[in-house]
C-alpha cells in the first residue's frame, strides 16, 4: 500500500476533528449541561451545605423514629449502624453530586469531608446537639471540611506524580 492513499493518512488538522468528535459525545450525553463553569470552592461549598444538611435530616429522622418505636430518642444497640448508614448516604449523594459537577476526585472529596466533619462533631460537639445554632454549625463545618478535603486531595495528588 502506499502512503498517498487517503484512507491511511492522517488528517492534516487532527485537532479540529477531535474536537468535532468531542462535540458530537457530549450532544450524546443525557444529563449534561450547557453552561458556563462554576469555581470549584463554589462547588464544594455549595455540596458541602447539602450533605450538612442530610446529615442533619438524617439524625433527626432517626431520633424520631426511635422516639416513635421506643419510646424514647436513645436508639440503644441501633445508634450505631444509623449512625453509619447516615454517613454512608452522605457520602454517596456528596459524591453523586460531585461527580455529576465533573469536579475531580468525586468519591474522595466527599469521604474525607464527611469524615474530617464527624471527627470534629464528635469531639468538641458532642452533647450540643439538641441546640437550635447546630442546624447552623454542621452544615458550615462539612462545607470548610470539604474545602480540606479538596485541598488534601490535590496534595496527594501532586505528592503521586
């Protein structure tokens, strides 16, 4: 075969058909937005918020169901695993939503964010939580603990290269 064939050249302007190939993907793609990027401290702080707030909605939601099925708000032996399936649920919407932001590292952000929160939650606000002002303090705290868990992801991103 020889070179002058056209079926086996490459094409003078590579770029512009990649990127062609890339517009007619993402006109493809359901779910996807056409619309100016956001920061991504915005980002992050806005689903920081959120999952603050699922937190809360979800500790609040099982106090009243063991106030409902116990008699009382202490949920006894079941504390723990709700406890665990609330910041596991936090953590999947975190990252569901963080991955359908396209922001790197969408599982990893939402993990250490919700966990740097529960660690700080559980020792130095432990006993203040039937407080009105922590409806206020959680979900600003997973916010900052997300911007962390940004920013320690990007340092061990750039400590693996």
């Amino acid at each position: 075969m020889s070179q002058e064939d056209d079926g086996d050249r490459m094409p003078d302007d590579l770029e512009a058909v990649l990127e062609a190939a890339d517009e007619e993907a993402e006109a493809d793609r359901p779910g996807r937005y056409d619309a100016p990027p956001l920061p991504a401290a915005l980002i992050l702080v806005v689903v920081g918020l959120l999952c603050g707030f699922v937190t809360i909605a979800g500790v609040w939601l099982s106090e009243r169901s063991c106030e409902r099925f116990r008699d009382t708000s202490n949920c006894g032996a079941f504390g723990l695993p709700l406890l665990i399936v609330i910041v596991v649920v936090t953590m999947v919407l975190g990252g569901l939503a963080l991955s359908r932001l396209a922001m790197p590292h969408p599982r990893l952000i939402p993990f250490l964010g919700v966990a740097f929160m529960v660690a700080f939650v559980v020792a130095f606000l432990t006993g203040r939580f039937d407080s009105p002002w922590i409806l206020a303090v959680v979900p600003a705290l997973t916010a900052i603990t997300f911007l962390i868990a940004d920013l320690v992801a990007r340092l061990l991103e750039r400590a693996d290269a």
